[in-house]
C-alpha cells in the first residue's frame, strides 16, 4: 500500500459489512487464502489502540471478520489503509485548554442495531484531558437492544465507570474533584433515563446492571450534559461518516498536522 491514492475516510461512508460478504465457494476461499488479512488487522489495531482514535470504529468492525473474511472485508481494510496513508504526518496532540474547567471530560454516544449479523449497537466513549483524547472505546454491545434510548444508555454506563475509574484515579494524584463530572450525551431521552427513576418504568427488561448509572447521578458523581449531535465527539467512534465530518472531529479530538 506504499503507493496507494489517500482517501478522506477511514471507512466508506455508509458502508455496511456483514458475514454474508464471507467466502461461500471454494473459489472463493481460495481467492482470500493467500491475502494477509488478520497481519493487515493486527497493524490497525495497534494503531487504533496506541495513537488513532480516528480508526478505532473501522477496526472494530474489520476484525469481527477474521474468522472468515471475504474479498469485501479486504477492500475495507484497504480502504483504511489508504486514509492512513493520506494522515501519515497526523499526531494526538495534548496541551492545556483555558477553557475547559473540569479536570476531564467524557463524550458518550451509540449507533443503534446496525450490525447487520447481530442487530447489536456499537457505543463508542471518549475522553479528553486538556485538548486531547487520551481514551477512547468503540465497542459493540453485548445485548440487543429495543430502541435508540436504550443503546445510549448502555453506552452511557460504560462512560459513567470511566468516570468514576478517573475520579478516583484524580484523587490518588491530589487533585481535587468538586462536584458531579459531566457526561456528555446527545440524546434527550437518555438523560432522562439516568436523571429521572420513573422513566425506568419502560427499561425494566435490562439488566441490573444498567441501572447503576442511575444510582450514580442521584449521588451526585455523575451529571448527563445535552451535546447537539454536531459535536458529539464519540460519533466517529461509532459510525462510518462523511468526509468534513470526519475532519471536524478529528480536529476536535486534536488529531492534527
């Protein structure tokens, strides 16, 4: 791929891969048999781990394929490569940010039922100390869940422990945590969820765990914050998108140039 064309996105936008793009002749088996895909994934991976939230999303899905990955899994994979190779000279950048007064700050969303193998949502998690993102998750969920609300309050949980998992890290370094950390999310009916008991009423089927987020609010750790989708940081960690959004948040994140 030394020589390939840059694309804009790390993922086709709008692209929807499945397990019935998997081999299913034994010509086509033997097309893949020699292509380098799970060396290709293991190089993706590290970069999505280490340094490029940017990638994180695509990477995810590709290795949901490794078992038996078909010519088309291969086509994505190189399509992330040739995005990789037009952002070579971009790096995580990390500074002090005057405006922000919390100490950190978690971005929240999901991408509801859009494997098309499972049903299941993907939440995707960020967290920026200063300028830069120094966390990121993008992660499909482990149950089905009935409706938007739901998958972003499942994905609000995993937000909400990384909250509480940095308060007390914060702590052991003396700094000083006053007040509930906010916990941006771009659905209005998911915060009512976690601020409001009587909403939980139609949520009764998931498991108990999910309630905890609930519990957290009404102590005061944690405080839902409405975000427009627009800037919902976390949606790069969820979706395959557009060329300027991409970039936009990208910038956001401070993976820059």
């Amino acid at each position: 791929m030394t020589d390939c064309k840059p694309v804009g996105t790390p993922m086709t936008p709008g692209l929807q891969l499945s397990k019935e793009d998997s081999p299913k002749t034994q010509e086509e088996v033997e097309a893949m048999r020699n292509i380098p895909y799970m060396n290709a994934i293991g190089s993706l991976l590290y970069l999505a781990t280490i340094s490029s939230p940017n990638v994180a999303y695509t990477a995810g899905v590709l290795t949901c394929f490794n078992s038996n990955p078909g010519l088309v899994h291969w086509k994505a994979i190189k399509h992330a490569f040739c995005y990789l190779k037009g952002t070579l000279n971009m790096k995580l950048e990390y500074g002090p940010d005057e405006d922000m007064e919390e100490l950190f700050v978690i971005f929240c969303d999901a991408d509801h039922g859009e494997n098309l193998d499972n049903e299941k949502s993907t939440s995707g998690v960020l967290v920026k100390v200063g300028r830069g993102a120094v966390i990121w998750i993008s992660k499909l969920q482990s149950i089905v869940t009935l409706s938007t609300t739901e998958a972003e309050h499942v994905a609000g949980v995993v937000g909400g422990k990384k909250i509480c998992w940095l308060r007390n890290m914060m702590l052991e370094l003396e700094y000083k945590v006053m007040g509930p950390s906010q916990l941006w999310i771009d659905s209005q009916s998911s915060m009512s969820v976690a601020k409001n008991p009587k909403h939980h009423g139609q949520m009764k089927h998931l498991d108990l765990q999910y309630y905890w987020l609930r519990d957290e609010v009404g102590r005061g750790t944690i405080e839902p914050m409405y975000l427009q989708m627009d800037n919902m940081l976390a949606d790069l960690l969820t979706k395959s998108l557009l060329k300027p959004k991409v970039e936009k948040l990208q910038e956001m994140m401070r993976v820059v140039l």
